[in-house]
C-alpha cells in the first residue's frame, strides 16, 4: 500500500452462493454505502468495484465486478478494503470520529496525569470502547462515553478521560469502605 491516506472501510468474509457474492463487513456509517466510494483497494495494491450489494444481518452481501465463482470468492475471505481518506465525508457531527483520528491520542486526566496511548477502537456489541496502552503495561480498555472520556480534541492530540469512570484507578470511597470492613 504506497498511499498512505488509505482507510479501511471493510473486511471481506466467507464466499455467499456459488455466483462469486462475498459476505462483508462493512465499517461505514451506512454498510450498503459501501459501494459509493468508488474502487476499493487491498492492502496488496488490487481494486475491486462493487457490482451489486444488499444487506443480510450484521453484513452485507457484495457481487465485486470481475469476480464471478465461489472459488474467486473465496480467495478473498479475510482482504481488507481501503479508501482515500479524500473520498469520506469530512462534515462529521460534532461527537462523530473517525478510528483512525482517534488511534495514537494521548490519553490524560484533567489535571495533566498521563495514561498511555490509544492504541485501537473496539466494538465488541455493548458500545465502542478505546484500548489504551501505557509504555511498559499491559492495554487496558476504557469506555467510549461521554462520561468516561468528556474532551476528545483531535487537534491537540489527546482525551481527556475522567479516571474513575474510564475504569482508569479505583473510587477512594469504595476503597475506604473495603478497608473498613477489612480491619474489623
């Protein structure tokens, strides 16, 4: 991949029929929208234009042009697609982000005490949460809320996260009353 503005939009999966249709997941706001970028390239440099799309559960079902049996599909299971970043809409909502903006932030608390580095974003089904890694620590994952991380300042290069609710250090009230009972 010599462009390095490429962002990936999709992950193709399993062969769908034996007419060359792929199951994809899709990492776009709208996952039948996947066709509206244009080319998609892999990470080796191929493109693939999509031909027909429709939705089937959690994934779409994509007809690429030029792949035509089971067997060219399922040579695919497993490629990353790719996009320019130019081609994605840049008119975001005010607490919309892009991954890929949001992987190598500072992370820190208001009063300046460091935490690591966004590493990844995940979506494991409960909400988006943000692995963090600090040099030297194993990654730690903290919940993308507005609660756990209040200022989000892309430009600035950081987050800002309340600690306690980011799962970051413990509650001292919580810990007092451990200690309490612990001594009696």
């Amino acid at each position: 991949m010599a462009n390095t503005n490429l962002i990936q939009i999709a992950v193709i999966g399993a062969a769908h029929g034996i007419k060359g249709e792929v199951r994809v997941k899709t990492f776009t706001g709208d996952p039948l929208a996947i066709g509206d970028y244009g080319a998609l390239e892999t990470e080796d440099g191929r493109f693939f234009t999509v031909a027909q799309v429709r939705p089937s559960k959690e994934v779409v079902i994509v007809r690429f042009k030029g792949v035509e049996t089971r067997n060219d599909a399922e040579a695919l299971n497993g490629t990353t697609l790719f996009v320019d970043r130019a081609k994605l809409p840049d008119d975001l909502e005010e607490d919309e982000f892009y991954h890929v903006d949001l992987i190598g932030l500072a992370v820190q608390a208001e009063d300046g005490e460091q935490f690591g580095t966004i590493i990844a974003v995940h979506d494991f089904g409960a909400g988006e949460m943000l692995e963090v890694k600090a040099r030297g620590e194993k990654p730690v994952l903290v919940p993308f809320t507005r609660a756990a991380v209040p200022v989000i300042d892309i430009k600035g290069g950081f987050v800002q996260v309340e600690p306690v609710a980011a799962g970051l250090v413990g509650d001292e009230d919580e810990e007092g009353a451990g200690r309490e009972e612990d001594e009696r």
